[in-house]
C-alpha cells in the first residue's frame, strides 16, 4: 500500500501544472485526499463505486455531514476532478512483467 507521505509527492506532482491544493473544505470540514483516495479505492475505483452507489458510504467514511445526494454527486465529481487520473496511474497499474530472454543458445 502506498503511505501518505508518497502518496502527497505523485499527486503534487501529476496537479503542479493545475494550482489545486491538497486539501479541500467540503461543506466546512477539511477533506483530506490521501483518505478520501482510500475510501474510494477499497470500494474497488471511481467506476466501481458509481455503479454500486457506494458515494454514499465514502461520504459517511469520511465523515462529512450530512449524506444527501447532493452531497454525493459533489464528492465524486470532486474525486473525479482531483484523484481519478491519480488512481488510473497508480491504482490499476500492474507491476510489470520480467521480460524473459527470447535468445536462443547455440
């Protein structure tokens, strides 16, 4: 699992050209995004999370106040604008395979 400190470098990284801060005030409470991030990815990604209707259950895990739908499309347009090409890049990347040696001995 990636740790915050790593996790806060790469995101810094893919937004420096953006100017977007790390953290965010969602209805006046500080969201922080390596959590947020979390949440997200252990419901399976942006996709799976949408499809299940699992907005709602990120929103609670966050502990954000209140769970309305509102609330709900504000947080995964939010994720999707900040963490979703974060989460192309590194959730779904599979560690690359050791190329085999492809010449023959003769």
């Amino acid at each position: 699992m990636m740790t915050p400190e790593s996790f806060y470098l790469k995101l810094a990284e893919l937004l420096e050209s953006s100017g977007l801060s790390l953290i965010f005030n969602v209805r006046e409470t500080l969201l922080d995004l390596y959590l947020f991030y979390l949440e997200v990815t252990r419901r399976g990604g942006y996709h799976p999370v949408g499809r299940e209707k699992k907005w709602g259950e990120v929103v609670f895990a966050l502990k954000l106040e209140g769970n309305s739908m509102k609330l709900c499309a504000q947080v995964e347009k939010l994720y999707a604008h900040i963490l979703y090409q974060f989460e192309k890049l590194y959730f779904y990347r599979r560690p690359a395979k050791q190329a085999g040696s492809n010449s023959t001995k003769g």
